[in-house]
C-alpha cells in the first residue's frame, strides 16, 4: 500500500467508533501542525490542525450524539507534481443540539462530507472539506429555498456509494488505467457547456449522478440533462477549472483505476442572466466551489463513466447573491 494511502486509511479507521479523544488523536496524528486547511461556509479558512478540532469536529461532536463516519470513497494520486489522497461519505449521529442555526430533530441524521488531502512526508499539509449542509437543512424541514431544483424534481436523500462496492481502493491499480480515466474525464469536463452537448458520449445511458442536495440527484442521461442544461442555461458564461484560461482551477485532479476525482476552490465561474435558487439575475460573476468523484466501467454500452458524487458549496453561492443564510449565527 502507498504511504498516502495507508495514512488515509489510518485516518479513516479512526473514525469507525471514535470518543472525542479519538477523534483528535486521529487529526493531530494525520495532519501536520500549522495544515492549511479550507472547509465550506460559513466555516471557510480553519488555521491548523487544533482549530479544526475545535471549530468543526467538536462542535458536531456537541450537536450529534454517537457521532461516526463512514468513507465508501478512498483513493490517492498525482496532480502537477503533488500527492493526493480524497475520501468521501457520512457523518452519522441522532441530531440532539442546534449546530450553525440548524435546529435538531432528535433523531438519527447523516451528514455527507468529501476530502481532499496533499500530502507532504505521511501528513496533510492542504486539505479542502466539503459537507452538503444544504441536504442536512432539507431533512430537517428548514431549506429556505423553494426553487431548488433537488426540491423541484431531483431527489434529495442519503446517497449511496459505488454500486460495485470497490470504492476503497488501497490497493495499487495499473497507472495506464488510471491515466486513461484521469483523461477520460478531463475531456469530458471539457465537453460540458456545449451546444451540442458534447459530453453525452462519455456517459452511459443509465448513469447516475449523486448531486448536492440543492440541485438533486439524478438516474439516467436524458434525467441528468434535464437539469444540466438548464443550469448551465441560467447563465452566459459557465467556465470550469479545465478551460485554459478561465478565472478559475482545480486545485487537484487525478485517476486511481476506474476512478477519478476534481476539486476547485473555486471551480467554476459564470455571468447570471437568470432567476437561481430564488435569487433574481445579478449580472454579476459568481465563483462556486465544486468537487466531484467519478466511476467508470466496462459495461455492455462500453467503457464509459457510471457514477459521479457531487458536492457544491450552496451557501457560498448564496452568499455571493446576498443571501448569508449563516450571517446571524456565531460560529464555532
């Protein structure tokens, strides 16, 4: 097993039964001490391994009773002469205290998260956390947002993981598969916002797309397009961070067999020319933080992408329309 990957997997095992001691031994062991580390709003820029516990962990470890994790997504790999390593899945815990303004529910609740970690000597020196806070606030009743597409006609609800249950890949995979995959969805990328929507070829029929919550999730390529065009329709630039020239970029993008990741800090960047998430055109340039997890496989239609778990930073977007849905709350 590569180093990277066995540190991840340390760190991932760490969670499986964690006491609040646990949690931190496994922070303070797998990062490094001054880790630059970015979470979603209204969290942002956390400095350092200590804060993290404190301001992140310790406040869901406060508002979640029995609080685990379970990754169903690890893998690692090279971008622009760094090492990498990404996981995603759930935090899981009876929702017992108000966290960020969320009131709890008392019952058992998930919370979706997805990582991604440089490495430098076995420890995280810059990491990028995602939770999809939005389909936390739709559980519970308190998504303020009536025109959400995930509302609207996407489902929104706990996501499974690869259907072929082989999403923890510690082991080493053939790095001619992993660099076909690695391009394969980096054209793809390429390929979306065209008028003739380029990127269907890379997909097969029957895929499913694991979307944020505030968009919703979707089976089938027609289902999919059904949402994707539209938004890419509700503005007049959609520039993504494998555009050579566009304002933004991914911070990392890599294949480890039949799976892929991206992430940006922001990703993408567009112009709004139309009504979104119940905000009015502004004309104004918008930055969205994105990350995605891809799957291919070979199937009867082909070798093609199956599987793609999204995340974006909603609240972010909000904020940057003028809607701070975390702008009264203190946050830890």
């Amino acid at each position: 097993m590569h180093p990277n990957k066995a540190a991840l997997k340390r760190y991932c095992d760490a969670y499986g039964y964690p006491s609040a001691d646990g949690y931190a031994d496994a922070v303070n062991t797998f990062y490094a001490e001054n880790a630059d580390i970015n979470v979603v709003h209204p969290f942002n820029k956390v400095a350092g391994a200590g804060a993290y516990i404190h301001r992140v962990l310790g406040s869901l470890q406060d508002a979640f009773e029995n609080l685990c994790r379970t990754d169903y997504i690890a893998f690692g790999g090279d971008y622009e002469n760094a090492e990498w390593v990404t996981n995603t899945g759930y935090y899981t815990g009876t929702f017992k205290k108000p966290w960020l303004g969320i009131q709890p529910t008392n019952t058992l609740a998930h919370l979706r998260f997805g990582e991604f970690h440089r490495m430098e000597n076995g420890q995280a020196v810059e990491s990028y956390i995602f939770f999809d806070l939005p389909e936390l606030m739709i559980a519970a009743g308190q998504w303020p947002v009536k025109s959400s597409p995930g509302i609207k006609r996407g489902y929104t609800g706990y996501l499974a993981g690869p259907a072929k249950h082989d999403g923890h890949q510690w082991h080493e995979n053939d790095p001619t598969r992993s660099q076909s995959s690695y391009e394969m969805v980096t054209k793809m990328l390429q390929s979306l916002a065209t008028k003739d929507e380029a990127w269907r070829p890379y997909w097969h029929d029957n895929m499913f797309w694991y979307g944020p919550a505030a968009f919703g999730s979707f089976i089938g390529i027609e289902d999919f397009a059904g949402f994707q065009v539209p938004f890419e329709g509700a503005f007049s630039e959609w520039i993504g961070g494998t555009i050579p020239g566009s304002k933004t970029r991914h911070f990392t993008r890599f294949g480890d067999g039949d799976y892929v990741c991206s992430g940006g800090w922001p990703s993408l960047n567009m112009i709004q020319i139309k009504p979104f998430l119940d905000q009015a055109p502004t004309d104004e340039r918008l930055y969205m933080r994105v990350c995605d997890w891809w799957r291919r496989d070979k199937t009867p239609q082909g070798d093609l992408l199956v599987e793609n778990w999204v995340f974006v930073d909603i609240p972010d977007v909000l904020k940057q329309l003028g809607n701070d849905l975390f702008a009264d709350i203190e946050t830890p």
